[in-house]
C-alpha cells in the first residue's frame, strides 16, 4: 500500500511539472503573439486601417494564428531539430534555442500573415497579393517585433539564467574537485615511475617544446606561433613554437583534459582551479600563475562535456 502510495506521489509530482512547463510555454507564446499584434494595431500596416472596427477582428484572428504558429515551432524544435525546452542543460543550450526559435518562427508568422493578407484582407485593401514583396515586407515587421520581445523575455528572466549559469559553475567546480582528488594518487604513481609522461609538440620549423603532460598549464595562440605555459623547477615558464593551435591541438587530442576553452587558448583541466563568472562571461582560473583565462560560449559546450568526462 505504502508503494503504490509512494508510485502515485511521484506521478502526480510528474504531471505537475509537465503541466507547468507547458503552461508556461503557452503564456510566454502567447504574451510574445500579443505584442506582435499589439505593433499590428499601433501601426496598422497591410491596409488595416481601412477595415475601421473590423480590424480588430482580423488582429484577434491574427492572434490566434500566432500562438499556433509558434506552438508549431516549439513542435519543430523538439521533434525534428531536437532541441527539447529544457532550463537543466545550462544558459549556453537556453540561448541557443531561443535563437533557434526566432530563425525558425520569425519566417512562419511571416508566410502565415502573408497568407491571411492574400486570402482574407485583399478584398478590400489592394496590394495584399501573396508576392515576395509583401514577403519581405512582412518579414521586416515581424522581424522588429520578435526582437523587441527577445529583448523583454531577456530581461524579464534573466534573474533566471543568472541562477542557471550558477548552478552550472558550481556543478563544474564540484567535478574540478572529482579530478584534483583524482590526480593526488597518479602524481605519486607518476614521481616513483621512472619515466613520466611527457609529450613533445613539433613545430613548422622542426623546433620542438617537450613538457610532461601533468605539468601543462595552458596554450595561447599568439598569431603565427603559441605560446606553451608549463611548470619548471616550481616555476611558470613559457616557450614560443612556431604553428597553429589548431595543429596543436590535433597533436594533443590524446590527452582528453586538454581541451580549447577559445579560439587563443588551449588548457589542461588538471591545472583548472575553479571556474568562475566575471563581467558575464565564464573564466577559468589557472593554479600557480592566476592567469584567467576566457571560455568562449562555442566552446563552453565542449569544455563542460571534458570536465564531466574526467
């Protein structure tokens, strides 16, 4: 009796959640068709003035067909891009998707209002034949409005992202600490070995920068050459090697936690001393020299599924 009490809490707690997070998927939809039609009936383009109090009916309509049309995108993104809504997979995925759902909806809502424009408004206000002008036309409006209420929703839950971006920090701080714990036995397997791992990076001009991998800091790409951060004698030193960081890091794709945090710079997680978020970006903070170093957000992905993974 207790399980099958215990099987109902959980399905009821379940449901609930979905119920909510599809609520508010209708109410942020709808609020954002609202204002759309809200710059609709300000402006009135499209002949809509000469339609006196019936405009107001057709912008109703209007409206209707908005929340649908963006209940389709939602339907898109989930099922054919495969971006499910989801606040778990961090302030990167959040941005990336609604970028997605303004790629994808602005055009919709465009090719909708074109449609009602051709078949229902071009009786009695001319030049609202379907044509790519009126396309375009549409496109612009539309356009300026899903950017304006990209920027409320921004604004309005930015609170919320900032607690995501947190939680996302702490959770890489507390697998940082998982691989410190992880490398205190292998540094002393590594200092009685006789031979520790080392590796050597090759140059375009045949110069060559030895370093043991455990030992790493960082690398920088510094135009045609990088620059290799490493430990020496409880020093940071730094060596100059004629290439790219790209070649350099196909070099090293045999170490998984060095890994490209940006477009400039390559690190070696084992000498990550936390992450941090400054000035709204997130930065690594390196151990022995406190040289922060950026994440950039293409790579932000990446850094977080290597750190998971060590």
């Amino acid at each position: 009796m207790t399980n099958i009490l215990a099987v109902n809490m959980i399905c009821t707690t379940f449901v609930g959640h979905m119920n909510k997070g599809k609520k508010e998927i209708i109410s942020v939809r709808a609020i954002s068709s609202a204002f759309t039609v809200l710059t609709l009936a300000i402006f009135k383009p499209f002949g809509l003035g000469a339609w006196r109090w019936q405009a107001y009916v057709h912008l109703l309509v209007l409206l209707v067909l908005g929340v649908t049309v963006c209940m389709v995108t939602e339907g898109i993104l989930k099922y054919i891009v495969r971006k499910p809504r989801s606040s778990e997979r961090g302030v990167t995925y959040i941005i990336k998707r609604n970028l997605w759902f303004q790629i994808i909806n602005t055009p919709l809502i465009s090719l909708m209002i074109c449609l009602y424009r051709h078949y229902v408004l071009s009786n009695r206000a001319a030049g609202n034949q379907l044509s790519w002008g009126n396309f375009f036309e549409t496109l612009i409006i539309i356009g300026f409005a899903s950017f304006a209420i990209g920027l409320y929703w921004r604004f309005k839950f930015r609170s919320k992202y900032l607690a995501a971006e947190l939680e996302e920090i702490r959770m890489m701080n507390e697998e940082l600490q998982k691989i410190k714990e992880r490398k205190a036995p292998a540094d002393q397997q590594s200092t009685a070995a006789d031979s520790p791992s080392t590796f050597t990076l090759t140059g375009t001009t045949n110069d060559t920068v030895t370093f043991r991998t455990s030992d790493l800091l960082y690398i920088e790409a510094v135009g045609n050459y990088v620059k290799v951060y490493q430990l020496r004698d409880n020093q940071v030193r730094s060596d100059m090697l004629r290439a790219t960081s790209k070649q350099v890091e196909c070099d090293l794709q045999a170490c998984p936690r060095i890994v490209r945090c940006h477009r400039a710079f390559l690190v070696n997680l084992e000498q990550v001393e936390q992450v941090v978020s400054r000035s709204g970006s997130m930065q690594l903070v390196m151990k022995h020299c406190n040289e922060s170093i950026p994440v950039s957000r293409s790579n932000m992905a990446q850094v977080k599924d290597a750190i998971a993974l060590s």
